[in-house]
C-alpha cells in the first residue's frame, strides 16, 4: 500500500510514516550482503511467514471539494494525482511502465514515496524513460554521471541496481515474452480485491510479494524485498488496498459520482 511501511507499507504509510522497518531491513540487507540463501525452485504458494501479519491502519480525509481519499496522499497536489490516477487503480501490464515502477520503489527504499514522485520525471529524463534495453547497456562513466544529477536520488547502489535489473528484466522478458506475463503470475489468486484491507488496516507484505521477492532475487534483481514488492503490488494494480471510505475503493466510484 502506499500505506508505507517503508517500502512502505503501501503508500498510506509512505506518506508519514514511511520509515518503517521492513523498508530499511530490505535495504540494510542489501548494503550488507548476508551469506546466500540457497537457490531453490521459487513457489507461489509460500507460506505466510510472521511478517505477512503486520499491517498497518488505514485512515481516509475529505478535501475541500468533498472528496475522501485515501488519507496517506496527503494534501499534495503530486501524491493526490498519482493516488486518484495510478495507485492500485488499474492493473499495469506495459512492460516499460512496469519497469519503471519497479527502478521507483527501488530507488524508495528508506525514503519517503512523495520523495520519489516529486523527482518522477527527473528520473525519466536521467534513465532514458527506463527504457530496460538503454538502461541495461549503462557504462560505468553514465552511471558516475547519474551519481552527479541532484535531480535525482544520488545513491550509487541504488542507481547501478537499475542497471542490474535492466539486464535481469530483459531476461525474463526472453524467456517469458513479456515481464508482465511472468510478474502477473504472482497475482493473488480472486484478482485485486481479493484480500481488500480489513478492519482498514493494511499489510505491508503478504504471501504473494514474499514469493515475487524471492523469485526476482533469485533472478539476479536487487532492492526487491518482500515490502518492496508488496508496494509494486500496489503501484501495478496487483493488489487494490483503497479504503472502504475512498471513492476510489472498488464499486464506490460510481455511486459517489451519480
Ligand atoms: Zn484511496
């Protein structure tokens, strides 16, 4: 969700509460990299681990045009547009956006989303509109020439992990004909809306990201942890956590609007 824990835990967290833990676990164990796990045969049907249990309470607020949202988008006119327009809206299946979705929450990890939205564009000038088959061919100077952009996040580990899952995106699109096809496995089982938030409270990870975080690790992709993933689940329309009072949650759209 945006509900951001860290990673956030989905983007209502990723307004205010963005630092939450799992995001900076994923990226402290990125930093230091731990003895490697065994590669096994990856499994959508993990089973859910104590993790998978922590979620996070989701809050609405009504603007001065009568609008309730989502309430983690705040006032910002950047976050209430991405959160009317993107966020769990509609699934994504382009694959260029999804790679551009992807290299976002990455470059998120520990910070704050509307950090990253505000710099959306500057990232897309600077990484050629993620455009995975440019990206892939980085040299060392273009990568050194990124760490100088001040438009951007100037995070060296951040800006070559784009690089490296530029190469591993084009892989799975080689063995799978599109990413989308091969990411768009991991979906819930009963669509979006399958596990809506109960209870108003939102998961920072569920059994699916942590299968899709596995499986893209294991692919060679980094700053792909288990809330990361979870938080693409959301961006891509995989998962659909709007609040019940949002009139962007499923089937409320329209009788608001009549
Ligand atoms: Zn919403």
């Amino acid at each position: 969700m945006r509900p951001l824990i860290a990673v956030t835990a989905t983007r209502t967290l990723r307004s205010s509460l963005r630092i939450s833990n799992n995001a900076a676990n994923e990226v402290a164990a990125i930093t230091k990299p731990k003895k490697r796990a065994q590669s096994k045969t990856s499994s959508k049907k993990s089973s859910p681990s104590p993790q998978s249990a922590q979620v996070v309470p989701m809050k609405t607020a009504t603007d001065s045009n009568g609008i309730t949202r989502c309430s983690w988008c705040t006032n910002d006119p950047i976050y209430q547009f991405y959160h009317d327009n993107e966020w769990g809206n509609s699934p994504i299946t382009d694959d260029r956006l999804l790679f551009e979705l992807l290299c976002l929450e990455g470059a998120q990890a520990g910070l704050s989303w509307i950090t990253i939205l505000k710099r959306r564009q500057n990232y897309k000038d600077a990484f050629d509109d993620f455009d995975p088959s440019i990206v892939a061919k980085y040299t060392a100077d273009k990568i050194n020439q990124l760490i100088q952009n001040d438009g951007i996040i100037r995070n060296k580990l951040k800006i070559q992990s784009a690089v490296t899952n530029a190469n591993a995106f084009l892989k799975v699109q080689k063995e799978f004909g599109t990413f989308s096809e091969y990411l768009w496995g991991f979906a819930p089982e009963g669509g979006p809306t399958a596990h809506l938030n109960e209870g108003n409270k939102c998961r920072a990870v569920s059994p699916e990201s942590e299968a899709m975080s596995k499986d893209l690790k294991k692919r060679g992709f980094m700053f792909v942890g288990p809330t990361i993933c979870y938080a693409y689940m959301q961006s891509i329309g995989m998962v659909n956590d709007h609040h019940v009072d949002c009139f962007l949650y499923p089937n409320k759209e329209k009788s608001q609007s009549d």
